[in-house]
C-alpha cells in the first residue's frame, strides 16, 4: 500500500523559486562582466566568462527548482473512530491536568 503525499512547495513558491534563478543569472552575468572588465580584461574573454558561468548557474537553478517542485512528504493522519485500539496512554494518568477528578478518585480508594 502506497502512502499518500502532498508536495513540499506550492505552484506560488515554486514560480518564485523561478524567479530567484532568474535574478541570480542576472546578478553572476553583472558581477562577473562588470568585475572583469574593471579589472582590464578583453571585452570578449569577459563577455565569454560571464555567459558560461551564467549558463551553469542557470542549469543548476533550474535542475534544484525540478528537485524541489517533484519533493514531497507524507501526509500524517490523527486517529480516527474506525482505528482500533487506545488512544493515549494511561500509563501517567496522576500527571493529568484534571485535578479534581483525581482527588474524587483518591478519596474513592481510601
């Protein structure tokens, strides 16, 4: 029997999980053609490092968006009325917040 489960992420924060790895290619493009270019690097060697680092940090956004958007938990069920067997533990019943009712209980025994 298979159990059920419900995804990790939504559409809505998947679709903004999208949007981080778009603005995380545009900020590696910027920072590493903007640096290299102040540091005195040929325009095409810069421009040529930038678009590969940017094309890896692209693949490997979009390749943890696909992991996070097929992730999922198992959902967990409480007790239900058909599920045989007891339901807490009786184990500490003088840990119970229901004073009185162990006072009654005390007094019954004594």
């Amino acid at each position: 029997m298979k159990a059920d489960r419900r995804a990790v992420l939504d559409e809505a924060a998947l679709g903004w999980a999208e949007r981080g790895v778009w603005l995380l290619c545009v900020g590696v493009y910027l920072t590493v053609f903007v640096g290299g270019i102040l540091a005195g690097g040929a325009d095409l060697i810069v421009m040529g490092r930038a678009v590969g680092l940017t094309l890896l940090t692209g693949f490997l956004g979009r390749t943890a968006v696909r992991l996070l958007g097929r992730a999922s938990l198992p959902v967990e069920q409480g007790p239900s009325a058909n599920d045989l067997g007891q339901v807490g533990s009786l184990a500490d019943l003088l840990a119970s917040t229901n004073v009185a009712e162990h006072e009654d209980l005390a007094a019954d025994a004594a």
